[in-house]
C-alpha cells in the first residue's frame, strides 16, 4: 500500500507492505520532485 501527498514546498510518499504494517516514509522531495510525483498520481487515479 502506498499514500502519496504533495504541496507548495515538498512531497514525499509513504508505504506499507500489509494492511497492519507500519507507515514507513519510501520517497521525499522538495519543489523539483513535485512535478513527477503529481504526473505519477495523476497516471494511477487515471489507471484506477
């Protein structure tokens, strides 16, 4: 499982590998990475 989030200054990605498992931060970024991450949403919302 995977939750993505982005705003104004960063953005970073958490994941889990089960349903009860930990949130664990797999991905962070600042303004550079933002772009990618929201095209990246944006592909798995259109994909759902």
């Amino acid at each position: 499982m995977e939750l993505k989030a982005y705003n104004s200054k960063y953005s970073f990605m958490l994941g889990r590998r089960t349903l009860e498992g930990e949130w664990l931060v797999v991905r962070y970024g600042v303004e550079a990475d933002q772009a990618a991450l929201r095209q990246e949403t944006r592909e798995s919302i259109d994909a759902a």
